[in-house]
C-alpha cells in the first residue's frame, strides 16, 4: 500500500512539474505584449490630438483677426487739426495717413471719420489739404477746404471746394448728405446733400437739394436722374463739349 501511495505522489508531482512552464509561458503573450503595444500606438494619437487641438486654436485666432480687421471699418476715427488747418499727427497707416510724395494730403482708408479743428485763437477751421476717401472709409463731419477725391461714402460735413465722387470697377463713392458749394463731378451714386455749385454728373442722382442745374452726360453708360430738387432744372450735355471746357480742380 505504502508503495502504491509513493508511487501516486511521485506520478501527481510530476504531471504538476510538467504543467508549470506551460502556464508561464502561455502568460508572458497574454498580458505583456498587449500592454506594450497598446502604449505604442496610444502617444501617436495624443500628439495628434494636440496637433488638432492647437490647428483649431490658430484657425480661430486668425478668425478672430480677420473679423477685427473687418469690423476696423465702423470704428469712428477723429482727426485733430492744428492751427493751420493740417493733421496735428501722420496717422496709424492702417486706417488714415496724412503724407504724400511731391505734396502733402490726407487719405482715409478705414473707420468713420470727423474733423476737429484746432480750440487756438484764429485757427483754421477747415482742412487744408487735399483728401482721398477710400471704399472703406466714411467722411461724417468736419470742414475740407481743398479738393476731395471719393470713392468711398459722404455722409456729411461741409466742402469748399471741388468734390469728385468717383466710380470704379470694383466700387464706386456714395454721397448721403453734406454741403457742397462748389462743383461736384458725379460718376457715383448721390442720395442727398445741399449742392450749391455746379454738379456734373455720369452716375446716379436720386436726391438732394441742387441750386444750379445739373448737367448730365451720357457716355459710356446712360445718366440717371431719379429724384432731388432741381431750382434750375437740368439739361443733357455732349461729353466731348464738357471736355474740352472742363475745369481742372484746384
């Protein structure tokens, strides 16, 4: 019996022997490896992720910029004069500067814009260079006492001198309002204003109030008169005829 039961034990210890190296290698594939490769493939997508989350950061930081710069356009700008009627500074370059090359001028590029003269004692009140307004740029008050070249929008203030209120391909300029008491040459759009002088006109006239009669010229496109009040009336001219006695501004 006894060499029966040795026998037994012997036959058990050796079967138990012989399962244990199987078991321990079966672990190591199971649990390990995965592991490692799990943590392999997992840092690529972190950095990814923070790739995307900082392309969407940059993406709405230039959105953020574009939209700025966009809404540059309404910001209202006051230009202080100094006692001679000039620009008491150049301006920031993005929405106005005040220079030029051969003569002074100052151009409006950006923002809504008022003039304020000088508070000196028998300071200028007008402005006493020539300006440029852009399509992004609204003149709405203030005295200009030299010529203004428009192809942006009027919307108020007093003219001395000529005006221009051009037309381009891209854009044209728009009178809404002012006081005009010299000639205005109109290949624009006028919508109202006191006009005092004489009026020239290519574009479109649908308001306003004009003391003298408004010559209109049909050239390269039909002149249009849509409404206003006309003191004198208006009549049709030949351009060749307003070309060859126009009167170059001042």
């Amino acid at each position: 019996m006894k060499a029966k039961r040795i026998v037994s034990i012997l036959l058990t210890g050796s079967m138990l022997l012989s399962l244990l190296p199987v078991s321990a290698l079966a672990a190591a594939p199971v649990f390990d490896a995965p592991a490692q490769t799990t943590a392999k493939k997992a840092a690529p997508l972190v950095q990814e992720a923070d790739a995307s989350h900082s392309t969407e950061e940059e993406a709405a930081t230039r959105s953020s910029r574009d939209l700025d710069a966009e809404n540059g356009t309404a910001e209202s700008i006051t230009i202080q004069l100094n006692a001679e009627g000039k620009p008491a500074d150049n301006g920031d370059l993005e929405h106005w500067v005040y220079s030029g090359v051969t003569h002074y001028d100052l151009r409006l590029y950006q923002g809504i814009f008022t003039l304020q003269p000088s508070s000196e004692a028998g300071a200028e009140s007008a402005l006493q260079e020539n300006l440029y307004i852009y399509k992004d740029a609204k003149f709405n008050g203030g005295t200009v006492g030299s010529t203004t070249f428009n192809n942006g929008t009027i919307s108020g203030g007093t003219f001395q001198k000529a005006v221009h209120n051009d037309a381009t391909p891209n854009n044209q300029g728009f009178i809404l309002d002012g006081i005009f008491k010299e000639q205005v040459h109109n290949s624009g759009t006028i919508s109202n204003g006191n006009f005092q002088g004489e009026v020239h006109n290519w574009g479109t006239i649908s308001g306003g109030t004009f003391k003298e009669a408004v010559e209109v010229y049909a050239d390269s496109k039909p002149a249009g008169i849509e409404g206003g009040t006309f003191e004198k009336g208006y009549e049709a001219r030949e351009f060749w005829l307003f070309h060859h006695h126009q009167r170059r501004p001042v």
